[in-house]
C-alpha cells in the first residue's frame, strides 16, 4: 500500500529512520528534492527532504526529528502504519556536477538530506571530504552510509563524546586550510548553516545552503517559506531549496523559524500530556 | 442542432408557453425583486456560518416570475458555461425544482457553487433584460441557481448526467479546481476515461483553500465533486504532473490528451521593506491555513496568528475573504487597505456590503510603503501613503497618486498582503518547449491548445488571475477542443 511504514530505526531517542512505499517519488527523486508529509487528517503540511529510495523496491527514505507535534506524530508511527499525504518531489534538484574537491558538512538531521548529494557529488568525479557534527555521539547518524560515498569523513561533536571536540566550522577550518576546496555544501540547523557559510565566505569557497523554512503547500501557493537571498525574496519550495548560502540572510530565515513558536510549544505540551494520558 | 435551435426548441415547449401566458409581462415586471435572507452581521462576524442562508421555496418561485421568458434570451450570452437560464428558472416557476437543477446540470457541474461565487452582476444579471432595457434591478439569476442546487442536494435526489458511451480514450486533467472539474465533467460526458491530478490532499482548488466557509460551505464543493466521482472520473490527490511523474511517463500509461489548470500559484507581494517580517502573510498562505488546513480549530494541528489588529492590503475579493476571516478569528480591528478609492475596488459589491455590515474598517486611499518591527523581527506597525485620484488610467479607472509628505503610521500586528498572484510556475518548468507568455501564463488557441498538441490549458495558468466561471468556461471550451483533437486523432 502506497505511503506504508515499511522499516523503522530509531537513530537516537528522537530521531528515527523510516523506509515509505512511494513508488512515484521514488523513481523521479533526485538529490535535494524534498516531500510535504501530513501525518493523519488532523496534521500539518510539513516538508522533509529525502534521505534516499530505491526506486526497484519503490521506497523512499525519510529521518525526522522529533521537535514538535508534527514530527513527533511521524516519530511515534510503527511498521504497517500508512502515513495520510505524502506528495513529492518538491524543489529543484541539487546541481551536481564535476569541480574537484567539495567539502560537505552535515549537522544534526541535516546530514540525512546531505546523503544522496554526497552520494552524487562523488558518483560525478569528485573528491568528496565530509564533516559530520552533532552535539554528542549518540547523534551521529548515518555514519556508515556517508563514510561509503565519501573520500574521507571526519566526525565532530560539541562535547568531544565521538570523534573530535569541537564544532563544525572548526573541523570546516582545519580542512580549508589543509586542502583546496573548491565547493562546499552545508545543510543542517539554521544556526549552524549560518557559522558555517561565514566560514566558507571567509574563505571565498562557493557554497550551496539547503534550506528548511515553514511551509505550507510546497509548491510555490502560499509563500510561507519566502527568505531573503541577494536582498531578494526567493520562495524555498519552488527556487530552492538549496541557494548560495553566503548571499542567504540566515538571520531573518532564523526569527521567521520562530513564527510560531509559542504556539508550537503550547501544542506540543499538550500532545505529549494526551499521548501520557493514552499510555 | 444548433444552440440557438435548441434554445427556441425549448422555448416552444407547451410547458413553456402556458407560464408565459399564465402572468402578463407587466404583471412580472411589477414584482420587487427578492432579497437574499442573510445572518445578522454582529453575530455571523463571530463564527463561520454561510452569510447568505438562501432564498425559501415561496421566494424563489416569486422571484422566478419575474423572468420574461425572453425570445431573445440575452442573459445566457453573459455565462461562460452558457446555462439555459430561462429554462432552468422557468421550472422554478412551474414548482419542478429537480427539474430546475437538472436543466443548469446540462451545462454546468457546478450550480450550488456557482450560485454563491459567481459574479453574476457582470455577467448573466447585467445582460438581462431588465438590466438592458428595464432600467431595473435584473431577475436574482444567481439566487435562484443556487436555491435550484440547494433543493436538489437536501432532496437527496440529486441527478447523474447519463453517459451514453465509453469511448475508453484516457485524459489527465491538472488541476482540481474549478476550471480542471468543468473540464472533467464534459469529457467523462463525452465518454472519455478522465482522471484528475491534484498537488493538493484535497480536490477543489481555490474553492477549498481559498474561499472561506461563510461564504461556500466545504461540503458543498465536496457533494458537488461527488457528482464527478459517480459519472466514473477518477481522482489523484498528492500528484504532480511534471513532478511526481512527467507528462512522458503518463503518455506511457495510455493518457492521449492533457488539461493543463494548475492555477495560479505563486502570491505577489508588493517588494517593500520589512514584507518579510513575522506575520506578514500572503492571503494564500492565511487562507490556506484557516480554510484548508482548518488552523482556527483547536483539534488541527496547523497554526495560525490570530492577530488583534489585522491590515488586509487589496480591494479585491481575496481581500474581502482575508479581512472578514480575520474578523472571525477575533480581530478587534480588521482593515482593508486599498491605494483607490472604494467604488474603484474590483470586490463584489455584495462582498463589500457584506464587510461594512460586519465592522471591518477601510482606509482607501492609502497604499503601505514599509513595514515596521520589533525587537523580535514581528510586524507591529506599517507607514502608509496618502493617496488621490488623478487621470484614468488604461484600466479605465482613475489612477491613484501619492499626496507628497501625506504619511500615516498606523499600528498593526497582522499584515495579509492580497495583490493578485501570478501563474504557478511548476508545469512551465517540466516543460521546456512549451510556449509561454512574458506573464508565465501557457499561451492558447482557440480551441485552449497549446503549443505542444496533446496539452490543452486554462483557467488562471492562461488567464493569469481571473475567476471561477471564467476557468469553469476555460475547461468547458478545452473539453470540447480536446474531442476534436481526439476525433481527429483516433
């Protein structure tokens, strides 16, 4: 049945893997593309960029995070559960092309999207460094899958837990100064997309930011998802997701996140209290 | 037979010369035109109820009485979908409201939706002979259309044009508004095998996340989708063409023809600063979340700013459906801010009515220059400019020009920006060898074909930013050039 929960694995206490029957999207997905998800017919439209597929098994590969009541709805559904809405691909795909070194660097999540553009990157010719960050071990993720498509990988986390302490742009440093990088790549918290696009800029490094604003529709109707690019206002969904991050006005992009942010508290304390209420 | 033909093969029906003779036409003339009953503006502005609770049963036969009748029936010249208007309010008449509905379902799928949102002032009720020729207020076309499909949908009664074949040729509608519904209903009519493609979870288009429960009630639109579904057309939800499968791949899956309507996706915001502030909308994005997604409700997870002091910038009717939803969601202030003046404003007159009734504010004349923030980058005020009229322009209305130094700073927690939108740009871009316009709409002949031959179009993706029944006219005439298309074909 088409949008079932095929495979889950829990990466961490709130971040899972899953592995959805799509067969559409999973023969037309290319790297960068994202879906808009509605859990059940309550939810919220919310858009997620895909890990993965395989279009033979007509499969698609998501990672959510759980961050509110949308996510959390997703997080808490188990293998033969049918998600209501899944339509994609959305956004323009990333441009992979042939340049010589790229640096990829994935925080958090954000790595899952970063998957099949490493994946491509390498598949077209490229030297592929890859920088994983996290806050701690137990949020690494995906480590094998990007240690297979790149050339080299190197682990980061805030408190020293796996592989080297410090935070991305440190890492970003140590190879920019080590290597020519002729491109760089980064998805990941906005925040974090921030830091590690003025780092490239210092560096005059092009760099492509994927970006995951509010959405709505996802294809270009409503306009939730407008940032500032160039002083110019781009809609995500339908011009991106991914611009060049050094002309990208990450500070906006960060308040507009928190559009909602109280209400989105308030939801999520009361879904988690209706969930306790249930168990 | 031609249209004409039929229309006066009808006309002499013995039915139809009995009522015309039953009632002197200077007796019809004499009867007031009817007034649509409607909720008390302090309380309907609290809730989402319908505005316009219909005409009753004695009402509508009074009003229909007033029809002429006309030999010369000008009011179905001024109908994209060319209903028979005489037959159908001849029935109601008669007292055969099934038959009524019946009769606008020989043209047009869509009454009880047409009955509210068309505007009928400008089309069939300004060509009526009372408008012509009377010097006075036409026969409620509009009302009555809606009191015929309102009747046959509570008698559950509700008619299903017959097919007469099956001709098993596959046509993928894009598009599951209004003008990809009307198309649906002529080709599944014509025989063919008809599926429509929706991006969204539901079918309906605009009719669903744009135009607000007080004013076309859901279900209506879903009864009257019913319809579709039982004449055999077949709906997609979450589908895409061009994107979640290309038009090759569905020309591999058998499909012969294509009605592009897409719509016109993209909001236009008006590129002044501070537009990106938090709680600056597009009315897409607002409508869109408290119409589709039902944000106001408290057991749907989707949120949406309930602001105090909402400025609505547009005089259309978007704007008219942003300002009084806003009203609905507790606004203590909703205003409606417009660069003309209000006779200027493209809105239904009866939408603008409906507004004042309901305490909106507006501030014609005025056009916002900047958005102003605080702390936390929320929109907490805006700087408007003073405006007068000065010559027409080539819309023919005057042109509005800034008063020099005539800035206002009006307060405001919630902006919803409702200045047109532009055709969305997803298909264009699948296909790469399509014609378009410098606009971004598919350009057409006559027949509503583009430049790539099995691919028809229209409604807002042609158009650019029109109506309901002009994209409902849209998919009625693609339909009938997609049959020649496949006749010629096949």
């Amino acid at each position: 049945m088409a949008n079932e929960i095929l495979e889950k694995v829990n990466f961490s206490e709130n971040v899972v893997k899953l592995i959805i029957r799509s067969p559409y999207i999973a023969k037309s997905r290319k790297a960068g593309h994202f879906v808009i998800i509605r859990a059940d017919a309550a939810g919220e439209r919310i858009p997620l960029t895909i890990a993965g597929s395989d279009p033979e098994q007509g499969t698609i590969m998501l990672v959510v995070q759980r961050v509110g009541v949308s996510s959390a709805k997703l997080c808490d559904m188990k293998v033969g559960d049918t998600i209501l809405d899944i339509v994609g691909p959305l956004g323009e795909a990333t441009k992979v092309h042939k340049v010589g070194t790229i640096l990829a660097c994935g925080g958090g999540v954000g790595v899952a999207p970063m998957l099949p553009i490493v994946e491509a990157f390498k598949k077209a010719g490229n030297r592929v460094v890859t920088i994983l960050a996290a806050r701690n071990k137990d949020l690494i993720i995906l480590e094998d899958e990007m240690r297979l498509h790149s050339d080299e990988l190197i682990i980061m986390t805030d408190d020293g837990s796996y592989g080297q302490k410090g935070l991305v742009t440190d890492g970003m440093k140590a190879v920019i100064q080590r290597e020519k990088i002729d491109e760089s790549i980064i998805i990941g918290p906005a925040i974090m997309m921030k830091f590690a696009s003025l780092t490239t800029k210092e560096f005059n490094i092009p760099t492509q930011a994927s970006l995951n604003t509010i959405m709505v529709d996802g294809t270009g109707m409503c306009g939730a998802c407008r940032v500032s690019v160039g002083g110019q206002t781009k809609f995500v969904c339908v011009d991106g997701p991914e611009f060049d991050a050094h002309q990208v006005d990450f500070d906006e992009m960060i308040e507009r996140l928190g559009a909602y942010k109280t209400q989105e508290k308030v939801a999520y304390e009361a879904h988690e209290h209706e969930c306790k209420r249930k168990h | 037979m031609d249209f004409a033909e039929y229309l006066k093969e009808q006309r002499n029906q013995e039915w139809r010369k009995e009522l015309r003779s039953n009632i002197k036409s200077k007796d019809r003339t004499a009867i007031e035109k009817v007034h649509m009953p409607e909720e008390n503006p302090h309380v309907r502005n609290t809730n989402n109820i319908e505005v316009n609770t219909g005409l009753t049963m004695e009402m509508a036969m009074k009003e229909a009485q007033r029809c002429l009748d006309c030999g010369d029936p000008t009011c179905i010249s001024g109908c994209p979908v060319n209903i028979n208007i005489p037959k159908f309010i001849k029935n109601i008449e008669k007292g055969d409201f099934l038959a009524a509905a019946a009769s606008i379902k020989e043209t047009n799928s869509f009454p009880a939706v047409c009955g509210r949102v068309c505007p009928q002032e400008i089309q069939c009720e300004q060509k009526c002979f009372y408008t012509q020729k009377l010097n006075l207020p036409s026969v409620a076309i509009g009302y009555l259309e809606r009191f015929a499909a309102d009747f046959e949908r509570k008698s559950g009664k509700i008619s299903i044009p017959e097919i007469s074949h099956h001709n098993h040729i596959k046509v993928a509608v894009i598009g599951g508004g209004p003008g990809g519904l009307a198309a649906a209903f002529d080709l599944v009519k014509f025989g063919y095998d008809v599926t429509v493609f929706e991006a969204l979870h539901e079918i309906g288009g605009v009719l669903k996340y744009g135009i607000p429960e007080f004013r076309l009630p859901n279900e209506i639109v879903d009864v009257e989708v019913s319809t579709l579904t039982k004449m055999g057309v077949k709906f997609v939800t979450n589908f895409i063409v061009g994107k979640t499968a290309t038009f090759d791949d569905l020309r591999v899956e058998g499909f012969k023809a294509f009605f592009v309507a897409s719509g016109a996706g993209l909001p236009n915001f008006m590129n002044i600063p501070g537009e990106n502030l938090i709680n600056i909308f597009s009315s897409n994005e607002y409508l869109t979340r408290v119409n589709l997604m039902n944000a106001a409700k408290s057991e749907f997870d989707t949120p949406v700013f309930s602001g105090k002091n909402v400025a609505v910038i547009g005089g259309g009717n978007t704007a008219m459906d942003s300002v009084r939803t806003a009203k609905r969601l507790g606004a203590n202030r909703a205003m409606i801010i417009y660069r003309r003046s209000i006779e200027e404003m493209p809105a239904r007159i009866e939408e603008v009515k409906h507004a004042q009734e309901e305490g909106i504010e507006f501030l014609n004349l005025h056009n916002p220059i900047e958005y102003l923030g605080d702390d936390q980058r929320r929109v907490k005020s805006m700087k408007l400019q003073k405006m007068e009229l000065g010559e027409p322009d080539s819309s023919g209305r005057r042109r509005p020009v800034p008063i020099e130094g005539a800035i206002e700073i009006v307060e405001t927690d919630t902006v919803v920006v409702a200045v047109g939108v532009s055709p969305n740009p997803l298909i264009p871009r699948s296909l790469p060898n399509l014609n378009m316009s410098k606009w971004g709409t598919i350009v057409v002949n006559d027949q509503m074909q583009s430049s790539i031959e099995d691919i028809f179009a229209g409604g807002d993706i042609v158009r650019g930013g029109a109506t309901v029944i002009l994209a409902m006219g849209d998919g009625r005439r693609a339909a009938d050039g997609i049959d020649q298309y496949l006749k010629s074909k096949f």
